[in-house]
C-alpha cells in the first residue's frame, strides 16, 4: 500500500506504510510484510501482516529465553495505533516453542503482552490519551471500547508502579478521600517533598490496618529516613505514623485544620439558624453559609454585604467566625514559640466564649499543640499548600471518572492522573 508519492528533483520518492512502520515501530527478528485492507470491515481497516525474520527462533513466554520452534497456531490479530481514524492490525501467526526448560509454550512477541489483544504501542497511546481525557472520551474519540482503555491505563499502571523509585522519599502527606456519594473512604499517601509530588499509595478505608500497608511498601529503610510526615488528626494515623516513622517530624497540616475548623462553624450557624427559627427570628442566618466560611480574598460582593448585615447582630455565628479570622494569625507566625504562646491564648479566649462546635475545635488544638507547632519546624522543606492541592486534584480525577463504580478503576485512575508514574523510552511517541 503507497501512501504518498511525489516528484522530487525528477526523481519519485516512495512513502510506503512499511517504511513508516520500519521507523516507529521495528522490531528485530521480524518483518512487515505488504499492507492490505481488511475484507468485511465496518469501517476502513489496515492490515499488516508480520513474519518472522528467517532462520530467527521463537521466545519461549515462559522463561524468556530463545527455543526450536514446535508448530505454528492459528493468525492472531494485533490491534495497533490507528492512522488517520482507520482502524490497522498487525495480522500473525504464533508459533509454539519447543522449550526445554518449560515445555511446548506459545512464543513471546515484542509488540504486545501476554493474551493481550491491544499492542503495546497501542496501550501506551491509550492510556496516554486517558490522562488527558475521560476513559469513556478516550474510547469516544478512537473507535474503542471503554474497557480497552480501561485495561490500556491498568497496563500503564502495572508497569509505572513496577519501574519506580521510591528510595530517597524525605516528605508524605497522608490524606483521605470520600467517592460513591461520601460512602467510601480511600486513603491516600503523596511524596511531598519540595521538588517531588505525586501520588505514592492508594488504601481501602482509613483503617491503621489499612494505613500499616503503606510503610510496608515503603520498606523499613525508606520509612526510617522520611523527615516529615503530614496528616490531618484522624487517630488511626497518628497511631501508624508514630509507630512506623518515629524519626520524622510529623505535621498536622493546615489545610485540615482549617477544614475541621469551618465545620465547626458550620455546625454553629446550623443550630443557631434553627433556634432562631424556632424562637420566632427573621431568618438573618439564611444564604450565610459561604460568607461566614469563605476567606475575605474569595468572598463575592454579595457575600461581604451579606457578612457587613450579620455583623451587627451579635450571633454566635458570627463569632466563630471572628474567632476563626483571628486564628488565621496564627499561620503567620515565624517563631514556633510566638506560635504556641498564641495558640495557647486563642484557645484560652475560645474557651471562654460559650461555643460549644468552637470550644471542642479549641480543645482538639490544646491536644495536638505539638504536632500543630512542627508546622513551623517544616516550612520551606515543603510546600505548605501541597497537600490541598493534591486533594483538589484528587476530587477532579475521581469526580471525571463519575462512571467509575468499582473501586479498582476508581484507584487507577488516580495512580494514572497523579502517580508521575514512569514510561519506557519509547524509540516513538505516539501520544
Ligand atoms: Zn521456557
């Protein structure tokens, strides 16, 4: 099949399929033969197929290594990278190896794994499109199935979490995640550290049990020389951080702070908006959410009218509210000393104030003071903001992958999206 021919300096240069294919794609002990169109195909479909290269031997798939052949089975088909929107095969007939050392097995070919119908190149242009995509776009947009692709990441994936390093780590940040409408929680581990973040592990539940899993990955060495930890409060954890990596700083980090925080203010303005219904009240509290929860910087301009007219009523909503601004002093802190004198006295006022929600948040702090003032120990050796923006991208993917209902595509698709999982040097790239 001739692909394009022009004339050149009275000479006709030949672009033919197999030339294009010698460079992206060659392999060795074999060759292309002749390109055709399929018979009896939806849609237009190339095939080309392959022999082997003569006198080569077949590779045993069981131990890898060459063998006599034995027979040769029934023409396989090879799904490979689609040129143009049509659809090409690679067509060949495998032989079986006589091995010595296995038995009679079916040979191992270069351009694809095992019983896999997809080619290698294939998968890894799949899969590359499904970083940028949803799967089901991705299948959309190549003429495929949902669960070729589906089964293209998985291939990158295996082979990503197989190939990487994980020796040097200095900084994790473990975190949670909720998907199936906040039925089900993942725990989540990230490298953290200041050059290096991505997605390490992903764990059922937020079990200590489950939790444990991860060092074990990690491995006693890699886990002895991990400088800081950061986590949110959530006690199983603790337990496992300081039983696994005693030697590191751990961090309760500030974005989950401030996220237990505004919860408490939301239980707040809940009870308050009830009782004041309850008792008869224009109903001051309604539409307050946002306003009383966002930062100034992120308020809209009816929000900060809205919070202008709650100011002057003296609400216990309010006032955690204030009270939560105040606290926000406390990130500002460059002395870990300064921090804790603070925080002791911010507790102290909150105490006072009557507001049970503020008051137990206030307690949780007094217990975790030292954890919370390592946040001081560690800033600049990571990124403050790392962990949150994990998190955001985190809820992206899983929110992208909506059809997603068991809990393996749910993981892959996050080691796929934020794992920076590594790729073998390809001597093309398709995608
Ligand atoms: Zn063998």
């Amino acid at each position: 099949m001739e692909l394009a021919s022009f004339t050149f300096s009275g000479a006709t240069l030949r672009m033919q399929l197999k030339t294009i294919l010698n460079r992206v794609e060659r392999h060795k002990s074999f060759v292309y033969g002749e390109p055709r169109w399929a018979k009896d195909a939806s849609r237009p479909t190339i095939e080309v197929p392959i022999e082997p290269r003569a006198n080569s031997r077949p590779i045993c798939s069981g131990c890898g290594r060459p063998g006599p052949g034995f027979d040769r089975r029934r023409a396989r088909r090879f799904e490979f990278v689609p040129l143009w929107q049509m659809a090409v095969f690679f067509v060949y007939v495998m032989r079986r190896v006589d091995c010595p050392r296995c038995g009679v097995t079916v040979e191992q070919v270069p351009w694809a794994e095992g019983k896999h119908r997809l080619t290698r190149s294939y998968q890894w242009f799949l899969a590359g499109w499904a970083k940028r995509l949803s799967w089901s776009e991705t299948a959309a947009a190549f003429h495929t199935s949902w669960d070729h692709v589906r089964n293209a990441v998985d291939y990158a994936v295996r082979w990503g979490l197989a190939h990487r390093e994980l020796k040097g780590l200095e900084a994790i940040g473990v975190d949670e995640v909720q998907w199936k409408r906040g039925q089900q929680y993942l725990t989540l581990a990230y490298q953290i550290d200041a050059g290096a973040k991505r997605l390490l592990w992903i764990g059922k539940e937020r079990t200590e049990e489950s939790f444990r899993e991860f060092f074990k990955l990690l491995g006693t060495e890699v886990s002895q020389g991990l400088k800081y930890v950061c986590s949110d409060m959530w006690k199983a954890y603790l337990n496992v951080i300081a039983a696994e990596a005693p030697r590191a700083i751990h961090i309760l980090d500030r974005f989950h702070i401030m996220a237990k925080m505004n919860q408490a203010i939301d239980e707040v303005r809940r009870a308050e908006a009830n009782r004041l219904k309850a008792d008869g009240y224009e109903p001051v509290l309604k539409h307050s959410r946002w306003c009383l929860l966002k930062r100034p910087e992120n308020r809209t301009t009816r929000q900060t009218v809205k919070l202008r007219e709650l100011l002057q009523y003296n609400l216990q909503s309010v006032r955690a509210h204030l009270q939560r601004e105040d606290f926000q002093r406390f990130w500002e802190y460059a002395s870990p000393s300064w921090a804790g004198k603070f925080l002791d006295e911010w507790t102290t006022r909150v105490m006072r104030s009557k507001i049970e929600p503020m008051k137990k948040m206030a307690q949780t702090l007094r217990s975790h003071r030292e954890l919370i003032l390592n946040w001081f120990e560690a800033r600049g050796a990571i990124s403050s903001g790392v962990v949150e923006g994990m998190n955001n991208k985190v809820k992206l993917t899983t929110r992208k992958s909506y059809g997603f209902r068991t809990e393996e595509a749910v993981k892959l698709a996050l080691y796929h999206a934020l794992g920076a999982l590594p790729e073998p040097n390809f001597t093309h790239r398709f995608c």
